[in-house]
C-alpha cells in the first residue's frame, strides 16, 4: 500500500502556482505564495463537466497550531485508480514576523491515505493522527511495499515532528483506537480502545462460535488508557529490536494484545469517544455511546468526567449529564471546570424534542448544564473556545456566519464577514488567529486564515486545492420565500444554470435536503450528495426547499415536522413549487424532483401526491415505516417523529407511508441504495422498486455494493450515481443536454 513518505523541510520544492485541481503536484511537496483575495470572476469560463465536479477537495478537520502559525489541514478526495477516498494530512506555516504578511507554505504530511483527526500536542512539538494503514510483515508502518492500498488495518495513533521526519505509530495491535486527546504537559497520549482480549480468550470465543455473530451480547465496553511520550519515542528508536519481544507478546496466552508501556486508567461499558483533557491537566471528559453505534438508548450518550489524580484499571468515570439527548463535540472551557459541547438531537432540559444544534456547557464539579445564548434562533453548526468564551459558526436562514459569545447569558454577537458559509473553525491555544473553511455558491471551499475573529474580511486563502472551480462558470441563486397553507412563511435557495441568472419560465429540479434537521443555503459543494451546481450547469433551475424541519428558522419551525413526518413538509415543497409557477419562474411543464435519505422519503411521497413532476431520482428513502423503524440504527428518531412506535402509533405509521398510496405514481423515478445502509435499509428500496415494476412504472435501481448510508467506500459509485441521475433527469424530464 501506499504509506507517508520521509521528508524534510530543506528539501521543498518551489510550485509557481496554486493547485489548479484535485491533482496534487506530481512532487511530494509544494511551496505556495498566498494572495489574500480570491480570484475575481471572469468572461469565457467553461462549463462545470462532470470531471471537474468530482475532482473536488473537501477538509474533514483543520487544526491551528498552540502558537497560531501553522495549521494542519486533512484533505479527502478521490483516487480513482485505487478506488477509494484518500484522506491525507497537509502543513501550512506562516511567517508570524508581522500580522501584515500574506505569505506561507504548505507541504504534505502524509501520504498513506488513511490518515485523520490530526491534533497536535500542546507545546506544538508534535502531531498526533490516527491512521489505519496495514502494515506489511516485517516492515515498519512507513516502509514503501506495494501492498494494495484498499487492504487497511485499523486506526491506531501515530506520530510526526512538523519539523521533518517520518510518521510512526505509537499504539499497535488488533484494536482500533476510537478516540485519544494529548495531557496538558504533552507527555502522555490519553487513547480508548474495545477491552482487549488474550489469545486464550480469542481462541476460546473462536471455537465456540465460529463465524456465528451474537448480535448485542457478544458486545465489549471500553477501555481508557495512557501512554508515556517519552516511553513511546524510545520503543520507535529501538524499533529493529522490538520485533522479537513484541511476537512474543501477542504470542502470549495470559497478555492482552496491548500496546507495550500503556497503564490503564478507567473503564466503560460504553464505547468512548470524543476524549478531550482539560487545560490544568488534572481531568479527562469523554462522550459514551452505544457499542454498536446504532442510536436506540438516550442514556448510551453521556458525558463523563476522569480524575487523573485517581486513574486505575477500577476508577469509575463520574457521569457528568443524565438527559435526554445526544451530545457531542467537547471541548474544555479556560477554566478547566466547564465542558463545552454540542447536541445533536435531543433536548438537556427535559422530554425528547428534537431540536436544532445548540451550545452549552456542564460543571465538571456539580453537573449544572447551560445553554449559551438562549435568544439565538439559529443553528450552532460548529465552535472552538476563544479567550473565556467561544466563536460559533451558526445558520440563520440561508446563511453560515461566525459569532462570539463571552458568557452562557450574553446574546452571540455576530462578526463581520462575507456572505456564505463558515464551517471547521479551529483556534490556538496562544494565539488570537482562528483558522476556518469558507464557501459560497460561486466560490469554492478553501482554508483561510484570520489574524482574529474580528478580522474574517481580511483573512486569507492558505490553500487552493479547488482553484479548477474558479475558473469554471458556475451557477448563481438566491433566496426565495413562499407563504405556506398555514400562513407560515418558508425559505429556500433558487440555483439558476449559468448565464441565466433571474430567468424566468425555467425547467426546475426540485432538490431536497436530507436530514431533516438541516437545511440548504449559500454554500459550495460537489459530491454525490450535493450536485445542485452540476444540475443546474445541465439547464436545470435547483430549487432547494428548506420545508418545516429544517434547521436556521428556530425550534419550533424544527419541531412542527412531529407527528407529520412527510405530510407536513409534502405541503410545504409542493406549495413552493406553485408558488415558483405562479410567479412565471418555473415552467409547470418541466418539474422534476429528487433526494437522497430523507431527500428520499420526501420524494417517495411526493410522487404520490402528484402527477406533476415528469422524473424522479430517489436515493436511501423508506416508503414505510414498521420494518423502517426495526432496520434503522437511529430508531429513537422515527418514534419520536411519528408520535411513538408502531404499535403506539399504527394509524399514523399507516398514513404517513408513501407504500399504501403507491398506486397514485406516474412518474418514472431512478433508485440508489447503498447494499450495506443500516440507516435506510436497502430493503426500502427494493420494495419501491417492486411496486413500481409491478404497476408498470417507468423505474431503475442501482446498488452499491458494500457502500452504507454515506457511500464513502468508493468514489466510482457516487460518481455513477450522479452521472445517471442526471440522465434520467434529462430522459424523463425532457430539458436537453447541456452543450
């Protein structure tokens, strides 16, 4: 496989020019000089092609050094010669002699493809990523071997000096590392793996079960453990006579296949994830969650809290928050007595309601949970500590901006910056900088860097892995609102194809989001999942309805979806486009509609409410509810939004089933389905495609075969997607080809 090379930061070579593509430089490393604006738009681009668009870079994760000058950036994109998405880590250091200079470099870290989370240790020596590269017999992790780059282990915790050097792993054997957080004095690497087993007990499973799988009740808890820095470096300079006792280890009978010189520090019966280590160094917070990672217990998702000064193999963490919601995203406050964090469904202050994201925070010391801003209508779509309070990237509407807040009882204060979309912040520990991710519909995502949170318009671009985007023509849009049957107002974005912004009597494709609790704006993106700016290239007006569930419009537009799960927001997209056909800027002959997940349900049924849409793509929709609800790993969720489970709720389960008025479609509709999905079982999609075959119905199914509800295996199968939704859409909805 391939594995991160050596390097050393005298040998850099200088690149003229910003990356033009998802392409990297056929050298290993680059050097770039950044100009702090982008690009202005220019006449004579070309088209958006399909290559183009799946050629993208996204950035999973951006960590700004303690110091503020340097920044490690994780990149994923495709690599369509090993099918796979690669996921290496890139550098980018800047000059911090004057706050003026705009200059830096940027040099890749790694190259396994494998490589994620990277943190860097808080005296900045260090970079610590976890990894799942393979490596072959006998060599170490960052040999070169030709072994097939899809033959991965699992993720353990290496090491790399920014200064040069090659990476090297830290934690070893069967056991994947589900999280890990540095000390505060960066000697010791917190990590937490499934409880280890010896050979006997592997052995004596194996002989019993064979390949029998005991679903649950074969299930293992976790295990926390510290490793001494200091320990580990040694181990790696001794690596050539390691091999022999570290045989003799996993050969054992009596020893658990640990990683030599780690101490165990507390256990949970929960999986642990999402450890982070307060800034004093004396305590350890961390998330639980199922051990199946399926989302059917409230009191699986916790948070807890661990004493270092009383770690042994029998501490028992102090469980922090007892509510009925789903945290996540820690982060210690200054103060070391307060964890920030996230919910991602849920509600801390009572019953469940599942509301948008908010943020808060939990006394360490006596479990008393806030919320911040409580005024705040908006989502809270990401955040990183800054001085004694925080700065959020947070949507209202349409839009993704940054805001700072300095106490839980302040209102957030909304900081000056360009219009779109803020995401990925990250801050330094010294440092007043804040590194983040920007897009907008007609600029595509880049890492930029501010001197500080109340100086976005003057931050600059420090990578240009989508600079082939600024040189295309891309689709402008904007907002558009509709008054509902019920007198609510509802937003959503109108995408025009190129050239003809604010055109009227447009043949339109009716995209909707997925979620529901989330919504579409002023954003860029190219995947498989958001292709609204490669439909729109292909002549169709996307309109992106952001239906009641959706999140940026306050709690209770969220909630009013429960217990009308499709119903309600059916109204509301169908009342959207009459409305756009009303005001003459859609033409009522050319409809088309489509989604992915819950995109999908909502295409499931609307097909069934109405004739007028002349083509469908549908991808990971259920069109009922009982076997939804028994497949699905978040079945919390459904019996909350349908009023409670099937046989609490079966008229409702009945009514709000695209299944039981299938009879009513006349639209040819196109299929995906991931074979392996556990969150929209593949099973949905071969009973529309059934009853769509057995009413005669115009109608084509793909399934990806090992792909689950994200299709992240391989990036052929997201790009076959696309490529033949677009088809139909062009077939069945009768908008020509695009020149």
């Amino acid at each position: 496989m391939a594995t991160s090379k050596r390097f050393s930061l005298s040998a850099v070579v200088l690149y003229p020019a910003l990356f033009g593509s998802a392409l990297f430089c056929s050298t290993l490393f680059c050097s770039i000089s950044f100009c702090s604006t982008a690009p202005a738009a220019a006449d004579g681009k070309s088209r958006l092609t399909l290559d183009d668009f799946f050629n993208s870079v996204e950035f999973p994760a951006v960590e700004l050094s303690p110091d503020g000058n340097s920044v490690v950036i994780a990149t994923e994109r495709a690599d369509w010669d090993q099918q796979i998405f690669r996921s290496d880590l890139w550098l980018y250091r800047s000059d911090d002699k004057a706050a003026s200079d705009k200059t830096g470099s940027l040099i890749q870290l790694t190259q396994s493809g494998h490589d994620t989370d990277p943190k860097w240790s808080p005296d900045g020596r260090w970079i610590a990523f976890l990894s799942e590269r393979k490596p072959s017999s006998g060599k170490d992790a960052d040999s070169d071997d030709d072994s097939d780059t899809k033959d991965e282990g699992v993720n353990q915790i290496y090491l790399i000096s920014p200064n040069g050097g090659e990476a090297f792993a830290v934690t070893q054997g069967e056991e994947e590392v589900h999280t890990f957080s540095w000390s505060a004095d960066a000697q010791t690497l917190y990590f937490a793996t499934r409880n280890p087993w010896t050979k006997t007990q592997k052995d004596d499973y194996r002989k019993e079960w064979k390949d029998v799988v005991q679903y649950r009740t074969a299930e293992r808890g976790d295990t926390i453990f510290a490793l001494d820095l200091a320990a580990a470096l040694a181990r790696h300079a001794a690596a050539p006579a390691r091999e022999q006792d570290d045989k003799k280890r996993r050969d054992s009978e009596k020893e658990p296949d640990l990683t030599p010189g780690t101490r165990v520090i507390a256990a949970s019966p929960l999986r642990v994830e999402d450890i982070v280590t307060s800034p004093d160094g004396s305590k350890l917070a961390f998330v639980s969650n199922s051990i199946n990672r399926r989302y059917e217990k409230l009191e699986d998702v916790e948070i807890y809290a661990v004493d270092l000064a009383d770690a042994s193999p029998d501490h028992v963490p102090r469980r922090l928050t007892q509510n009925q919601a789903f945290e996540g995203n820690l982060r210690w406050a200054v103060d070391s007595r307060h964890v920030f964090f996230t919910v991602e469904g849920g509600d801390v202050s009572g019953p469940y309601r599942d509301l948008q994201p908010h943020l808060y925070w939990v006394d360490s010391t006596s479990g008393a949970v806030e919320q911040w801003s409580k005024d705040f209508t908006g989502e809270i779509v990401a955040y990183a500590t800054y001085g004694n309070g925080a700065v959020a990237a947070a949507r209202l509407g349409t839009e993704v901006q940054m805001y700072a807040g300095s106490h839980p009882s302040n209102s957030l204060q909304k900081v000056d910056g360009w219009d779109g979309t803020y995401e990925k912040l990250s801050t330094g520990l010294r440092s007043l900088r804040v590194a983040f991710v920007y897009s907008s519909l007609t600029r595509p995502a880049e890492v930029y860097l501010a001197e500080g949170s109340n100086l976005l318009q003057s931050a600059r671009p420090i990578t240009a892995f989508n600079k082939l985007f600024t040189e295309r023509d891309l689709p402008q849009g904007k907002p558009y609102r509709w008054k509902a049957d019920d007198g609510t107002t509802v937003e959503g974005m109108l995408i025009y194809p190129p050239g003809k912004f604010e055109a009227r009597h447009l043949p339109m494709f009716t995209f909707i989001h997925g979620g529901p609790a989330d919504a579409d704006g002023n954003h860029f993106e190219a995947d498989w999942y958001q292709w609204a700016a490669l439909a729109a290239t292909n002549g169709w007006l996307v309109f992106e309805p952001n239906y009641r569930g959706s999140t940026g419009y306050g709690d209770k537009f969220l909630m009013q979806i429960v217990p009308v799960i499709v119903s309600r927001p059916g109204k509301d997209i169908l009342e959207g486009v009459d409305a756009l056909v009303k005001d003459g800027i859609a033409d009522a002959d050319h409809l088309a509609v489509g989604g992915y997940s819950y995109g999908g349900y909502m295409t499931n049924w609307l097909i069934t409410q109405t004739t007028r849409f002349k083509a469908a793509v549908t991808g990971a929709g259920a069109v009922e509810h009982v076997g939804n609800w028994g497949n699905d790993d978040t079945t919390f969720d459904d019996a909350y939004f349908l009023g409670g489970r099937p046989w609490e709720a079966q008229q409702r389960y009945h009514d709000e089933a695209a299944i039981f008025q299938i009879d009513k479609v006349r639209t040819p509709t196109h299929m995906v389905a991931g074979a392996d999905d556990i969150r929209v079982a593949v099973l949905e999609d071969y009973l529309l495609e059934h009853a769509l075959y057995s009413l005669g119905i115009p109608n084509k199914l793909l399934i990806f075969p090992g792909e689950g509800h994200s299709l992240a295996k391989n990036p052929w199968h997201g790009r076959i997607k696309v490529r033949e939704e677009l088809k139909w859409l062009q077939k069945y909805g009768g908008v020509p080809a695009a020149n």
